[in-house]
C-alpha cells in the first residue's frame, strides 16, 4: 500500500508553521514545526489502515479550522535569524587574557548542551534557554526539575510579574508559566529579533536593523520606531518608558506613544543592557558600561579591557558586572572603581542578571553559571580567593514541548472563559462571576476558536487595568 502524504503551510501574523501527515498502511507519522526546519515528528498505529486513515483526516481537518492550507514544501523561505555566538568575533576563549589569572567565585555551574543566551533568576528558580531550543529551570542550588523545548533557538527570558516568556528564533514568544510551552506572542517574519521585554503585558522588540516595537496583549502594534543605528540588542521596558540600545547609543521612547525622549551617544554598539529603578545601563563593543539616568543624564563609564557582552548590577548600582568577549568577568564599585577581572571559566558571558547577592551568567559554551557577588566575596575576590566551584550533573529529563490543550468537562475551581468574535477578531472574555464582563483577556492566539469555552487556572487584572491576563494551564472546557 502507498503512502499518502499530506502538507500544509500557516503564515499569518507571526506565524509561519508546517503540518505535514503521512499515512503509511496503519500507521500514521505526523511531521510540524516551523517552515524551514526539519520539525518534530511522532507516530501511532491503529487497528486497521481505514482507522489510520481516519485519525489522519482528523488531524488535517483540524489544522484547516485554524487557518493551515495545503502548500508546496520548499517554496517559502526560512526567516532570517541571527546567532549572538557567532557575534564575538575573536574572543570567547575559555581562559581570559590581560591580568586574567584566577577563576570568579564560581559556587556551581550546569551545562545546558550548546550556546546559551536566555537567563531568567527570580525568588524559586534560574532558567537557562540555549541555540537548540532547549529551557532548563533548577533551584538555587542547580538542581534540574524541568526541561522545555521550543522549535528553535532561545533568544532572551523575561519575566513579567507572574508570568515568565521566551522569545524564539521560530519569531514567536513563548509563556511558559504553564505546563507546556504556549505562543503568546508573534512577530512578523521579515523581523530579525535580537531582544525582547515585557512589562504588564506590553511587548517590546529590538531587531537586527535597529527598530524597536512594542505590541500589546492582543499582539497588535502600537508603535515602531527606527533608531539612528542598526544591531538592537538591549531592548528594556518599565511604566514610564522602552529604553533601546543600537549601534549608535541608547534612545528613550515614551512608552504609550513611542515619542522619542533622549539619544545618548556610545562609543560602540551596545551589546546588552540593563536596569535599575531610575538608572540604565549599557555595554558596548568598545569594552565600555556606560550609567545614566532615566532622564537622559549620563553618569559613568565603567572601562574594560574588550568587547563587552554583557552587564548587571547589584541594587541600585552599587556594584557593577560585565562580560567580555574573552571570558572575564568584571566587577566594579559604583563609583567606577574596578575591583576585579577575573575568569568566568566557562566563556563568554552572552546575558548575565544579578540575584540577591549572586550574579548568575550564561555563556556561549551554554553554561550557566552562579557566581557568589557578596560583599564578603567581592572583598575575598579582591585578595585572590575564592571558593571551588561545583559543576551540577546534567539530568536525563524528557522535554515538555507545546501540545494540543487538555480537555476537561469540569471547571474543577479554574476560571472559565470563552471565545467570541468581536469586529472580525477573535477575543476572550471571562464567563465566571465576579470579572469585569468588558475586559478581553491575553490569551494564546493559536487556542482560539470561536464559541469554545476554556478553563485557566487563574485569571489576573494588568497592572494598569484594562485587561485580564490568563496565567497557568489551559484546558478546553467539553460537554
């Protein structure tokens, strides 16, 4: 018996999927991912070729309903994507050169498989995010519990109050405060993402050309703006304003309009950024961290000895840490005093975030690294002591990827919501008791379908009112 192969394409929005199903005797092999890529695939047999068969029509009947369409395979290009690894030039060799000689005080490190550049540390867990797609979320001590793949490489992590996002190389950003992966954002596919924040539901995008967007909830623009520069990889969002690193400084745009506020200058293009409640920094490719207002003011320049990837700070910029391309690690008072270089031992820094007195990198080896950032250790670091680091064994987790929702027949004490067209567009509203009955609801563009009900595990207000916000699993509610 012949095989019968079927191929379908989504490109819309942000979007751009294949599904492709093969039917081969009383086997059915299913084939999706992201147009380009050669996807992820799984089977299953069935009783008789007719039941496969079957099973086959339902799953392609299924994808027409949200859009997919048959296509020819190979026509439509693969979106442009950057790689930062393949950004540090010369450097990004595991021993850092100049007055380099001892190791950073290292506590323990994990080994994620390949480049890594998303970082996320809060109060329970760190998370790593590398090239492969491949996200990892551990205690404080490294110990490994969970393990997400996307369907391409991991760009950046954020979190946004409760909720913890993932942009991907596939163009789309991924909430991953539930069970599985969800896309909860997509960007257009002409769009080169380097950088992505989140700030109560609003979405801000740098890219490769130097532009910065913001998208709302519901993934419709607000704004977009093009910088005076190209290589926008610092991209940085709080209630007042987007703070946007690019090849020619750091702009600020007025965060509800985009107007722009301030332009500083850099020496450099900046590579990676950070912020405090009323200051920003920015690293750059002359080896420079340069401190200024959120008003525009400049403050001080922290000096290097190269290419920088990185930089945090502790509270308020009381201390200062950055990358460079070699593998060093910098630690500076506030005032621009350097305290110390010394050897991360695991490569180039690419994203670093300071955490309730540790500083924690990820590297282009696609390490994670937790480095003790105490004052008691900074001053041990400063007399060339420092404490053996302990390398965390690497589990043998099965990935959780992004599935059809869960069906339940009982609400079982989640929030029940449901889908309605509105104007053409398909929004979200709460059915339960007790929500405002005109707010729309953030929800995954992908799960919805007109008249279905759903339940999530918690509905949320934004900050700034307005909207709700789904966090936690989603189940699709069924008679």
């Amino acid at each position: 018996m012949a095989q019968e192969k079927t191929y379908l394409e989504l490109s819309e929005g942000g979007s751009h999927k294949f599904y492709e199903v093969t039917v081969d005797g009383k086997n059915v092999i299913t084939r999706y991912g992201r147009i380009g890529d050669a996807g992820q695939s799984s089977s299953a047999s069935f009783p008789t070729p007719e039941k496969a068969k079957a099973e086959a029509t339902k799953k392609l009947n299924e994808k027409v309903k949200k859009g997919y369409a048959p296509a020819v395979m190979g026509q439509r290009a693969k979106r442009s994507v950057t790689k930062r690894s393949a950004m540090l030039g010369s450097g990004g060799s595991k021993a850092a050169r100049g007055n380099t000689v001892k190791q950073a005080p290292v506590l323990w490190s994990f080994q994620s498989g390949t480049s890594a550049l998303g970082i996320s540390i809060d109060a329970e867990q760190c998370w790593v995010g590398n090239e492969a797609g491949e996200i990892f979320a551990m205690d404080h001590s490294g110990k490994v519990h969970l393990k997400f793949k996307l369907p391409d490489g991991v760009k950046s992590i954020v979190r946004d109050g409760a909720w913890i996002y993932a942009s991907c190389d596939d163009g789309n950003v991924y909430d991953l405060s539930g069970k599985a992966p969800r896309v909860a954002y997509s960007i257009a596919e002409n769009v080169d993402i380097f950088w992505i924040d989140i700030h109560d539901g609003l979405l801000a995008v740098s890219d490769a050309l130097g532009n910065v967007s913001t998208f709302n909830h519901e993934e419709e623009t607000q704004w977009s703006r093009k910088s005076k520069g190209d290589k926008g990889w610092m991209v940085r969002v709080d209630e007042v304003g987007v703070y946007h690193g690019h090849s020619k400084g750091v702009t600020m745009y007025e965060r509800d309009r985009g107007d722009p506020l301030w332009t500083k200058p850099t020496k450099g293009w900046i590579g990676f950024g950070w912020q405090e409640e009323g200051t920003v920094f920015a690293s750059t490719a002359e080896g420079t961290v340069h401190r200024f207002t959120k008003k525009g003011t400049v403050q001080t320049v922290y000096t290097c000895d190269s290419y920088l990837c990185s930089c945090a700070t502790a509270p308020d910029g009381k201390y200062v840490f950055a990358g460079d391309d070699h593998g060093a690690i910098y630690c500076f008072s506030e005032a621009g005093e350097r305290l110390w270089k010394l050897d991360s031992g695991h490569g180039a820094a690419q994203s670093m975030q300071y955490f309730n007195g540790k500083v924690y990198v990820v590297t282009h080896y696609g390490y994670l690294a937790c480095i003790d950032a105490s004052e008691e250790a900074i001053a041990a670091a400063q007399r060339g002591v420092v404490p053996e680091a302990k390398e965390v064994k690497t589990p043998k987790l099965k990935a959780v990827t992004e599935t059809e929702l869960e069906t339940t027949k009982k609400a079982d004490g989640g929030v029940v919501v449901e889908c309605f067209k509105d104007k053409g567009q398909l929004r979200v509203r709460v059915v339960s008791s007790g929500f405002e009955k005109g707010w729309y609801v953030q929800f995954p563009r992908a799960a919805r379908e007109e008249g279905a009900r759903y339940v999530v595990d918690q509905v949320l207000p934004s900050a700034r009112g307005g909207f709700y916000r789904a966090l936690g699993n989603i189940r699709k509610l069924v008679s």
